[in-house]
C-alpha cells in the first residue's frame, strides 16, 4: 500500500520506488522521491494503518487499539513525565485507556517524525493527555530542537482507535483520505 501511495505522488511505478534507512530505523526513499523532497510515516495496529506523506516537512504518525493493558499507571509513570502521569491519574478510571494511548500515540508520532526512534526519551518532553483536548506540546526538556513549533494532531480513527501526527512546520494544510 505504502508504494501504491507513494507512486501516485511520484507518479512512478510502484515496483521502481526504492527506500533507505536513517540512522535509527526511520524509513525515506532512495531516488526518484529526494528529488520530489518526499517525506512519509506509516503505523498500524490490528489492521489498521496509517500513512502521512508531506513534501519538505518530517512527519510522524502513530495508531493504537485502545485495550486494558495491564497496569498502565505504572508504564505512565515510567515513561510519561510527572505532569503527563498526574494527569492520567486524575482521571476516572473508566478514562485511564483512552487517555493512556491518546497520549502515547501523541509522543511516539513525535519521536517518529523527529527521527530518533526511542533514543530520545519519552520524558523528555509532555503533550497533552486527555483526549478531548486539543493535541499540543505542553513541556520540552532543554535542546529539544524546537519540538514546540511542530503540530500535533490527533487522527479520528473510528471506534477503538487512536492516532497522532506529528509534521513539521510551515504545515499548509492537512488533508485526511480514508478508505470506504
């Protein structure tokens, strides 16, 4: 699916796109898409994925099946900033999973989009943790590249589902095309 979408972009065929690797695992094509200064993430969960393609920006995406895992307090606690656990635990507990994962998808979109995969701590910076409320930076450590500036967005997933992306800016516009 990935080539099928980037080909259309490109309009290449699908079978001569060719990717690369950065440093830490984050995907890019090799060829035909730099020229274009094509960029691009994917996620999935449990059958569904997501895919983001921009042109000049880093972008990030993430998607989760919201799910009772275990005790999510303490994986907050762990790897959540104290305001981001607080937060959590602030809420009713009938809350706690949709707000665990909105967040979570919200931080890993970030660490996509930025490139360091999972070098660059989950604590380093806080997002917003409810679901109901605008997705944004809240909090960032010192040097962190100006994480402030980028856009946030939660992604509308449909029932059970939960999504983020992360673009850096200028962002123009954000178009969403979901299958029918």
């Amino acid at each position: 699916m990935l080539r099928l979408i980037l080909s259309r972009y490109l309009a290449v065929p699908p079978e001569d796109l060719r990717f690369r690797y950065g440093e830490h695992g984050k995907p890019e094509l090799d060829g035909q898409g730099s020229s274009n200064d094509i960029r691009f993430n994917l996620a999935h969960s449990n059958g569904v994925a997501v895919y983001a393609v921009t042109r000049g920006q880093e972008v990030g995406v993430d998607v989760e099946r919201v799910r009772s895992w275990g005790d999510l307090e303490a994986v907050a606690e762990r790897f959540f900033t104290p305001s981001e656990w607080f937060a959590l635990r602030g809420l009713p507990p009938r809350e706690r999973d949709l707000a665990f994962f909105s967040c979570w998808t919200l931080k890993e979109a970030v660490l996509k989009a930025v490139g360091n995969g999972l070098t660059q701590h989950l604590d380093s910076f806080a997002v917003t943790v409810r679901p109901d409320e605008p997705a944004a930076f809240v909090a960032v450590a010192p040097g962190g590249r100006g994480l402030q500036r980028w856009k946030l967005e939660r992604l509308d997933l449909g029932e059970g589902y939960v999504g983020a992306l992360c673009v850096e800016p200028p962002v123009c516009s954000i178009r969403y095309c979901m299958p029918a």
